[in-house]
C-alpha cells in the first residue's frame, strides 16, 4: 500500500516546506509555505486581518496646510472642504 503520509498536503508537498509564522497584523501562529516568507510576502491569517493591516500602515497624521488642525489622513494635505477651497 502506497499511501501519502499524513506530512504531505493536499498539492503533494512535504511539511518540511512548510513552517510556522505570525500573522503580521494579529500575531496568530499558521502554517505558511517557506517560500511565501523567502519571497518577503507579508503573511496574514485572514483577508480581514491583511486590510487592518494596510489601512494601519497607509493613515497618518497631518497638518492642515489652511488652518494648522492636526488631523488623520491617507493623503490629503486639508482637514476639511472649508479649508480647501480657502487655500
């Protein structure tokens, strides 16, 4: 009987390509394939953790260039409409 191991998965691959990672986001251990990691793919557990992730990484704070409020944005230089069109 020429049965796979339990080490294989599903694509035939042996769990010795396989190790254990972090979610980036949430911290929660998975089994990721070494190859994601060598490729410096960032590794989420979830799609849901991967968007809090990036939305984390894109807002910042900023300085409305009209009135000086400090405010948070992904790319705006205004902190409202008032202030934009009073430029």
């Amino acid at each position: 009987m020429n049965e796979k191991s339990n080490d294989e998965n599903l694509e035939g691959k042996k769990s010795s390509s396989l190790c254990n990672k972090q979610c980036e986001h949430c911290g929660k251990l998975m089994r990721v394939y070494k190859s994601e990691i060598n490729r410096g793919k960032f590794v989420f557990c979830s799609v849901d953790c991967a968007k809090l992730y990036r939305r984390s990484k894109l807002v910042k704070w900023e300085i409305c260039k009209n009135c000086g409020m400090k405010f948070k944005t992904i790319n705006k230089e205004f902190c409202c409409i008032e202030c934009l069109s009073a430029k």
